[in-house]
C-alpha cells in the first residue's frame, strides 16, 4: 500500500459498501443520469439517501531510491474510483508535466512519473494527486538519491537538450588517447572537447580547465578516433619509425571526417568522399597513420594520412548502412557490421579485398563488434525488436559461434532495450556491453559479472575503456560522459600465454599442434561456457 494524505473537499467521504461490477455499472449509471450525487444530505428539496461511489485510493511504493545520474521511474495505479477520478503528479504544491527533466505517463489506471538524470536536488516528496466529486487523497512518495560507488566522475554538456530524447545532444563517441593522457568528448550539437586525463575536481564539475580544448566541428559527431596507435605487441621494426604527433579524427553527419592536431587544437585537414554520415573511425594499432572509416553510404574507406593526398582504398560489398568496424589487433583484418545485415564481413587490411562472412540464421540488428586483445575472439552484438538482444563471440578464423549471451528473458522492457555498444578491455579477458539499461562488465574467463552498474536506463550509447585498465567510460543520449570504476584483476598465466601464442597462431595452426585436447580447447576458447543468460537486477535467480 502506501502513504495517503486525505484533503477535505466540500463533501469528503468513502464508501463501504461492496458491490459487484454490474451493481458498480447500474450505480455510476444512476450517478450520472442526476443532477447531484446521492449523498447523505439533502438534494433539491429530496431526502438523503445511501451514497454511491468511491473516493480515489492511489496506491504505490512510498519508499523509492536513486543512484545520481540515474533515470528513475515511480508509478502509482488507481483504479477504486467512482466515478473516475482524475490523476496527476505533484512536487511542493505543484502539477508536474512533461518537460526535459521529468516525462509524465498517463496509461490509466497506471500512472509514472520519470525523472531524468537524478540529482541531489530530486530528493524529497512526490505526490500521487488523485480527485474526483467524492473527494481526493495523495500517495506519498519520497525519492531518497545516493552516489553510485562504482562512479568516479561526471561531464555534464554546455546545452542540456529541449526535451529528453531530442536529436543533436547525444554523446555518440568517447574515447582515451593511446597513451591515456587525453579523453575526447564528443558532446553534441558539433561540438568536441579534449581534456586532460586523469581529471581534476574542476573537470568533473564543469568539464572545464585551462588545458581544455573545444574544436567546433559545426556537424553532428558520430566517431572519434586518437592516432597513431603504438602496439606494444607488434615489433618494433613493423611500426613506423617517425614520430608523429598525436591527431584526432572526428567523422561528420555529413560525411567529411576532420583531422585536428591534439597539442594545439587546430585543424590540420580534412577527408571528403563518403557520401553519408560517418559513423565509425578507427586507426590501425600498428603505429601507422593508417585511418579506417565506415560509413551510411555502405562503404569502408582506408586513408593514409602520412601520404597527403593520396586516394583512399574504398571496399563496397554491404546493402545497407555501416555502421561499426574493428581492427584486429596484428592490424591484418577489418571486421565491420550493417544496420539490416544479418551477418559480419571480414576484410583484409593487406590486400584491400573481402575475405568472408560470418551469417547468423535468422533476422537481426547488427550494433557492434570488437575483437580482444589477441585477435582469437570477435564480440558481435545484435538485437531484434521483439526478442531482445545478443552478444556473441566468434573464432574469426574457422567462422564457429563459441559463446552467446543473450538478455534477461523475463524483463518487462526487453522489446525496446537495444545492445548499443561493447569493447574488450586491453587489460584481462574483459568484455564490456552497454544496452538501454546498464553498462555490464564480464570477465569471460571466470563466466562471471565483475561490474553491473544498472543506474541508467534509456541512455547510454557508448562505452570505451582507459588504455591501462581501472576506468571505463561511457557517453550518454542526453550528453552526459560518466566515467566507472573497473575491478582490477590480474590475469592468470594461463591467461598471458595463450594471448602472446594466439597473437601470432590462428586456430588451424594451434588445432595442428601435438597437445592434449583440454589444452588444445583452452588455447582456442573452447572451454568457455556455450550459452549464458544476463539477467537484470530485478528477475536475477
């Protein structure tokens, strides 16, 4: 039940009378074919008669609690009325509407309110106002708001959006310079800021200090990549022996990607060709200047920024949107994933040809892909609208679904909650995935959750870890970058081994080495668990 606060209102009363539905019908038929009520006083000159009706009764959680930053939602249902009684929700003798900070349902007899991006000063009493002739009462409900613990720091955007959800505002990239010493930010309305990494407590409070710098992309941003990216897992003699300083590369709704030198801000060229918005950039880890590009207009593109001028090499082949790519970390092949294409292409990064596809068999959305830090795994996610998400991983080499993840088959919100984003950590066998709901950390060796934040639903798009480990940091639809704490785990020298062997080995060469078949399935992931089901904080067994 709940807290209720009646209010007088000229006649206050509430029936005790139990009736059935057909006598609850005949009598709000007899109500409203009157004049007045039939209450116990006297009505144009008639005597009194028994009253017919019920006050409203809302009923709901009167305790309800937030973590900051968070999305929170509380309901209240009335349906003991009659006649009907007309419901709101009210703060400090207020009616709340809809605006950027709060959304208002109304799907009688349920009735929510959902306060956006909690913060300390949410905190309080709300009111479930329900009224009609009989009278009125209000649920009460106190909103207490805490600090997640896993969340280190916040960047909150310059221009919060009109109205939630509305275009222009999102975050749709984060990333950390190789080294870790810079974060880029792209914070919407074509606007993209660098800061200093680790942040000072004036950068978390206003995103602001004196190494901060805004470059004005004057379009949308959908990508950010930092280069060259140095391997420590290549030899030196493979990467490039000229220092190059550090560039960002933002690509364009409008299909030009912008390359700024980090040091000085400025704008150092730019890239035209693709005929869409660019929606993924990366650079090869190889140390190169080698930048990679997949776009709306079904292509990839690979430019040699050290080779000013020169063409880049297109690869055509999907039917619809690029959307996502990734580049094996020996930076010899391309794995990119469409909107509508219910399958991954894998390109070669020496020849510039296509390689192979790895075809699911029925329907689906593709979202992301990523491969680990030894290039053995490739992370695909997908989703369809009626039947949630799933994360998969794959032996690019012998095309085998060794493992599939899949969302909480019993979550009320699972036909609108979409996989957005993932990326393995280069520390440890981590798996990161960000859907509508929660950012979800998964150690794939121990099969267990190491992080499962669950604080924010309906905003998060993207998600990208610190070069060393310890932070992981994700951005927002309404703008915000919140940066999470990641649980430090050493990885076993089992571990270390198969990365330095699989590094350098694909799996036929591994599966023709003389070794017992418990080794032989270590080294090739297959002893990791075939199917696992992350279910949400409310319905986990």
């Amino acid at each position: 039940m709940g807290l209720f606060r009646s209010v007088p209102f000229r006649i206050q009363m509430k029936a005790s009378m139990n009736v059935n539905p057909k006598q609850r019908m005949a009598a709000h038929g007899k109500l409203t074919q009157t004049s007045c009520f039939e209450l116990p006083v006297r009505c144009s000159g008639e005597a009194s008669r028994v009253p017919l009706g019920e006050m409203p009764y809302p009923v709901g959680d009167p305790m309800v609690t937030a973590l900051k930053g968070s999305n929170i939602t509380i309901s209240c249902t009335e349906v003991d009325s009659l006649p009907p009684a007309k419901t709101v929700w009210m703060r400090k003798d207020k009616i709340i509407n809809t605006t950027s900070k709060y959304i208002v349902s109304d799907n009688n007899p349920n009735y929510k309110l959902t306060i956006i991006n909690v913060t300390k000063e949410d905190e309080g009493t709300y009111f479930c106002h329900s009224e009609n002739p009989l009278g009125r009462r209000e649920l009460e409900v106190y909103l207490t708001v805490k600090k997640p613990q896993d969340l280190i720091a916040e960047l909150k955007p310059a221009h919060h959006p009109r109205l939630y959800g509305s275009a222009g505002c999102e975050t749709w990239s984060v990333r950390f310079s190789p080294d870790g010493s810079y974060f880029a930010w792209s914070m919407g309305h074509g606007i993209v800021r660098l800061l200093s990494w680790p942040l000072t407590s004036k950068d978390s409070a206003e995103a602001g200090c004196s190494k901060e710098k805004t470059l004005n992309c004057k379009q949308m941003v959908w990508a950010l990549a930092f280069g060259p990216c140095l391997s420590t897992r290549v030899h030196a003699l493979h990467q490039n022996g000229r220092d190059h300083e550090l560039l960002l590369a933002a690509g364009l709704n409008n299909g030009v990607i912008q390359v700024w030198v980090v040091s000085t801000g400025n704008l150092r060229f730019t890239l035209s060709g693709h005929q869409a918005p660019v929606r993924d950039l990366l650079f090869t880890p190889n140390g190169s200047l080698t930048l990679v590009s997949a776009s709306r207009d079904k292509t990839l593109r690979i430019w040699d920024l050290a080779k000013k001028g020169a063409s880049p090499h297109v690869l055509r082949g999907p039917d619809y949107w690029v959307f996502r790519c990734s580049i094996s970390p020996d930076s010899s092949v391309i794995a990119s994933v469409c909107n509508l294409d219910s399958k991954v292409y894998l390109w070669s990064l020496r020849s510039y040809t296509f390689m192979r596809h790895l075809t699911y068999d029925h329907e689906r959305t593709m979202a992301s892909c990523d491969f680990s830090q030894d290039g053995a795994l490739l992370a695909i996610a997908s989703y369809h609208s009626t039947t949630g998400w799933w994360l998969d991983l794959w032996d690019p080499y012998t095309a085998d679904v060794l493992t599939r993840v899949e969302d909480c088959e019993v979550c009320a919100y699972r036909s609108d909650n979409l996989l957005t984003s993932l990326s393995f950590s280069p520390v440890g066998l981590l798996l990161a995935f960000k859907d509508y709901r929660a950012l979800r950390i998964w150690d794939v060796e121990r099969d267990k959750l190491v992080t499962d934040t669950d604080y924010n639903r309906a905003s998060g798009v993207c998600c990208a870890f610190h070069p060393h480990g310890g932070v992981i940091a994700t951005g927002c639809r309404d703008g915000h970058v919140k940066f999470w704490r990641v649980p430090r785990l050493v990885p076993s020298l089992k571990h270390l081994c198969r990365t330095a062997l699989r590094f350098s080995i694909s799996t036929y060469q591994v599966e023709a080495l003389p070794l017992p078949k418990k080794i032989l399935d270590y080294l090739t992931y297959r002893n990791i668990p075939k199917q696992k089901i992350v279910y949400c904080k409310e319905h986990r067994r």
